[in-house]
C-alpha cells in the first residue's frame, strides 16, 4: 500500500467532486454539493465562526479518506450543546475557544465523520484529527453524530463518548397509511385522525413537492417561513436564500418540501433532506396557527410520502418528545471528544459516565411509551 499522505484544506475547491463523493456515498449532507453550498453562499464561513479545515488523506494523489473539521469560536449551530464545558474552563481561566469540531454546520444528522473505505484509515483519521487540535493548539476535539462504524473507531482510538437522543420513524413496509395507523395504540390513532380532521376543516390541502417540482417561488415562499420561525424565537436563520437555491440547482433531488395551501394560498411549509433510502426533516415554518397543522405538516405528511414511495426512514430532526405521539421512537445518538488538558478531561469523562447513565434511563423510560401496539 502507498504511504498515506495527510494534509489540512480550508476549501472543497481543491477537492475533486467525484472523489469526494466516493467516500461520502448517499447521505445528503455530506454531498459535496451540500457543504461546498454551505461554504460559497458563506452560511459556514470564517465571518460565521466556521473555518474549515479539513483532514484528507492521499495515497499516489487519490483521495482515500477525509473528515470534514471546522475552527470555532463558539458553539452555536452544533444541536450538542458544551456550554457548560466551555463555562468552567473560563471560570477557571482557560480558554475554550478555539475548538475544533467535526459536524455538517447547522444539521443535527448523523452519518460518517471518518470518511474512509477501511476501518484502517478511520482509525487514521481519528489520530490524525488528534494531531490537527494539537497543531492548532485548540482545547478540545468534538465529533459530533458519528454512524455506528466512526463511533466504534473513535472510542478503540480513546475518545470519551457523549450520548443523546432522537426520534426516528422506521418503516415497517406499511402498505399504506391506514396500514401505520392501525399499528398504533387507539388513543394515538384517534388525535392523529382528530388533528387531521381539524387541518382539513380549516379548508388546507397538502402537495408533496421533489426535485424539479419544486419552483423558484415555493422555495421563497419556505424561506419566508423558515426566517419567520428563527424571528419568532427572537434569533437569525443560520442559512441563506443563496444557500437554499444553489441545493435546488445543484441537487434537486435531494430536496423534499411538505406544501400547504388554504385554497391557491401557501400557508405552511417544511423542507425535507432525502437519500440513501433515509428523509431527514430539517425547517418548517407557517403564515398562519391552525391547530394540528404543525405535526401533519412537519411529521405525519412526511411518514406518508416515506410510506408511499417505500422510504425507509424518517428521521425528525432535534429533540422532541412530543414526536412520539406521531410515530418517532427514542433513537440514540452520539458524538465522541477529546480534551487537551488532562484535568478538564477527567472531569469530562467523569461527567460523562454519570450523564450516560442519566440517558440510557431516560430512553428506556421513553420505550415503555412508545404508540405502538405491543408486538
């Protein structure tokens, strides 16, 4: 085998797209389309506290393997929250900040890290990123929703773990949507058909809108309401329009929205990730409070598009127990750090062994509610 070759790049321009794409495989935030946008169109950008600076491993000029890494200087657009880390090194008087991360900005999805066609090379990149936060003399290394595979790699390799949860929706090769409902328990089966009896006599009809299907003025209409959203929890969308219509361009296909009218009016939207077999929900927003129009437009119409076109899994974004209700089951998730300092660490992983315990509790706690009907 040719000897590795590691470097560190702050742009994807000087990676071939279609050697990218070999080792980043069907998972649409991983594209190079997805987070070559979000670099050009500025949303994860040095001005925004997200410089990249990504590890690439090269054995006779081919790219083998890669992670995408980022400089930060502060936590924020991450979903795995370290404010209480970063708070205690500065009670103490060391700086948190810079940090270096792991993560697609913005998107709480988990897939590959260590994009690598061995497990050899993983375990690579898992050092390799180590000597990158050292070179950098940052204080800590964060991964944040590694796949099962990067996150046997980074605890073999000594990173401590961090778990948390999420609430997925499997498909059980339902036949249709009848067929989901009657899986569930009576209680959630009578409010979901309540709640879409209350959306449909407050005269709102949905269209599920793919790839070309969806227009210049539907993807404005849903930024309107995705800026509405952030406006209305007093913060700022972390994405641009110019983000949004490059993904149309570039890979439409990978774009699912959720579309509700009252008559020929939009009135509520959601945007949905989609590939590898897997929809990820991403943003909703709405012009209008109809009682129940939340959950079917951001879950229950989406489980029925997976149903239809025999998608696998639907996956409802961040946090959210009231998902369960829907059909999304408590899912573990993870992510996987290093500390530089050997005092801050002990005190992590200490934290971290009592916070694991903490959660493993809590997902079973979630299990003995889940709205299907035993067996």
């Amino acid at each position: 085998m040719a000897e590795a070759e590691f470097s560190v790049i702050d742009s994807l321009a000087e990676i071939e797209p279609a050697q990218w794409q070999a080792l980043a495989g069907d998972n649409p935030t991983l594209s190079y389309t997805f987070l070559h946008a979000l670099h050009e169109t500025a949303c994860a950008a040095p001005r925004t506290g997200w410089s990249p600076r990504y590890l690439v491993l090269h054995r006779d000029g081919v790219l083998c393997a890669a992670m995408p890494l980022y400089l930060k200087d502060h936590s924020r657009g991450e979903y795995v929250f370290d404010h209480a880390w970063a708070d205690a090194f500065h009670r103490h008087g060391v700086p948190y900040y810079p940090k270096l991360l792991s993560a697609v900005p913005f998107t709480p999805v988990t897939g590959s890290r260590l994009l690598a066609r061995s497990a050899e090379d993983r375990a690579l990149l898992a050092r390799a990123a180590v000597q990158v936060a050292q070179q950098l003399e940052t204080s800590s290394l964060h991964i944040l929703f590694p796949d099962e595979q990067d996150k046997q790699a980074l605890e073999d390799v000594g990173y401590m773990l961090r778990e948390g949860v999420q609430f997925h929706w499997e498909n059980q090769g339902y036949a249709d949507f009848d067929t989901f409902l009657a899986s569930m328990k009576m209680e959630k089966r009578k409010k979901i058909r309540q709640d879409r009896r209350r959306v449909q006599d407050a005269g709102i009809h949905f269209e599920h809108l793919a790839g070309s299907a969806i227009t210049d003025e539907v993807l404005r209409f849903f930024y309107q309401c995705y800026v509405s959203t952030y406006e209305a929890h007093y913060s700022h969308p972390y994405l641009s329009l110019a983000f949004f219509q490059r993904l149309l361009a570039q890979a439409p296909d990978s774009l699912m929205i959720v579309l509700a009218r009252r008559g020929d009016e939009p009135v509520a939207v959601a945007l949905n990730l989609v590939g590898g077999n897997v929809m990820y929900g991403r943003y909703w927003g709405t012009q209008a409070f109809i009682s129940g129009l939340h959950f079917e437009t951001c879950y229950v119409q989406s489980i029925e598009y997976c149903i239809q076109h025999g998608i696998a899994r639907f996956e409802g974004g961040a946090q959210g127990v009231h998902k369960m209700s829907r059909g999304l089951v408590p899912t573990p998730t993870w992510s996987a750090h290093w500390v530089a300092d050997d005092r801050f660490a002990e005190a992590i992983g200490n934290f971290l062994a009592q916070e694991t315990a903490a959660m493993d509790e809590y997902i079973d706690e979630l299990s003995d509610h889940i709205p299907f009907k035993a067996g």
